[in-house]
C-alpha cells in the first residue's frame, strides 16, 4: 500500500524553476570551486570572498530567496522559511541536535576555548546556507518536478556532488549522499529549516571540523558574522519586498498563490 503511493507520487513536471535550481547548483559548485581549489586557502582575502560572500550568501541565499519571491512570487515559506510547525521543529531540532552532540562532539577530547569560535560561526553560516539552499530551495524544487521520493534523492545527490568544490573524495562523496538523504528526510517532516539549523546540522559541521583538526584565526570569526548577517539582510528585504509586492496585487491572485 505504502509503495503504490510513493508510485502515486511520482510525476514528470520539470520547468523552468527547475532549470534555475539546475544553473544555481552549478554556480554554487564553480564558486566553491573557485575558491578552494582556484585561490586556495593560501589567499585569504580571495578565498574568503569567493566562499563567504559570492558562493554561500549571493549564489546559496540571494537567488533562491529573490527567485521565489519576485519571479515565482511565492511567500519564503516555499524555502522552509518560516514559523509554521515551528513548535514540532524545534522539538525535533533539540532532539537530533542533542543525539548529534552527544555522539559527536561529546566523544572529543576539546578544550572549548577562542579557538573554536570561528570553527563555531562558520558551522552557522555552513549550515544556514545548505539548509536553504539544499533543503528549501533544491530538494522542494526538485519535489514539485517529479515527486517526493525523487526530489529527496536528487536533492541529497546535489548535496554530495557540491562537495566537489571542496576538493573531497569520492568516498567521502558516497557517505553525504546517505547523510544528505538524513537531513532531507528530517527537513520534510515539517518544511521548516528550523529542523536542521541551528543546533542539528552545525553540530555535526562543527564536530567534522574539529575532528578533521581545521584550525582558523579568531579573526575569521567576523567574516563569517558578517556572511551570517549578510544572510538574514537578504531575507529580510525579500520579506519586505513582498509585503509590498502584495500590497499591490489583486485579491484574488493572493488567494491563489497562499492555497
């Protein structure tokens, strides 16, 4: 019963958004890419912006928020942006989050010191951007084109693949899929990222880190302030955008788009 309506579920209808959700991921693999295999960590300033700046907030926030909301003129909450089922999210935000910590960063031997500070915001602002982007943005895209169970898998795929730009293993590649699978899955129970950020998916970033021995200097700890702001100014403005948006269509084109 269960499997016949998976079949149910499954359809072919990609277009243009899907087309878009297609370029965005290839911009987003190019640009990260470009900064840890182009400019490499050895040029700070270029890396920085190319991953910070351009790849997480300009390509992974700014396009699929202002897509949605200016050109497919959806509310955020098409991207999991939203206070909807936000008390079942937390819960299960805590829930995981907690299972993660004590089975990851609980095991390490760590001195929690300014060291870690900037390993900390950078998980946030990771974690932030792969929520939107792979959960609200791909994955749900990716869903409306040909169904649940695909759109899961493809999006967890792009998840895996996009780790190309930073130079990992084919390994390494195999074992996000599965975990991409994990957080889309969770994602989808409520279409809220608050399931996934900010305790559940920076955990585990943040362990990765700390595990894989990544050092940064406290002074990384502001670029990735400024990357997390640059974020929430984004979507900030979208919101008003749309608000005024709104305040200028016909009643009954808002009654569509809210059903």
């Amino acid at each position: 019963m269960t499997s016949m309506r998976i079949l149910e579920g499954l359809h072919w209808k990609p277009d243009r958004d899907t087309l878009v959700a297609l370029g965005s991921w290839a911009l987003v693999v190019a640009g990260l890419y470009t900064a840890f295999r182009g400019f490499t960590t050895e040029r700070v300033a270029a890396n920085f912006i190319m991953f910070g700046p351009v790849s997480l907030v300009l390509l992974g926030v700014v396009l699929p928020v202002f897509y949605t909301t200016q050109v497919r003129h959806r509310p955020l909450s098409d991207l999991g942006l939203t206070f909807k089922h936000l008390v079942p999210s937390l819960a299960l935000s805590l829930l995981l989050g907690w299972d993660t910590y004590r089975n990851t960063l609980a095991t390490l031997e760590t001195d929690w010191t300014r060291e870690v500070v900037p390993l900390a915001t950078m998980a946030l602002a990771v974690g932030l951007f792969e929520a939107i982007f792979f959960r609200g943005w791909l994955q749900l895209r990716f869903e409306a084109a040909f169904g649940l169970v695909p759109g899961l898998l493809l999006g967890a795929l792009a998840y895996a693949l996009y780790h190309i730009g930073y130079g990992m293993t084919t390994d390494e590649i195999a074992f996000l899929f599965f975990l991409g699978i994990t957080f889309g899955a969770m994602f989808r129970l409520t279409r809220n990222i608050v399931v996934l950020w900010p305790l559940y998916t920076p955990v585990g970033g943040l362990y990765t880190n700390l595990s894989e021995g990544l050092t940064l200097p406290f002074e990384a700890t502001y670029g990735f302030l400024l990357t997390l702001g640059l974020m929430a100014a984004a979507i900030v403005t979208a919101i008003v955008f749309r608000s005024r948006q709104q305040e200028h269509e016909p009643r009954g084109e808002l009654v569509a788009q809210s059903a």
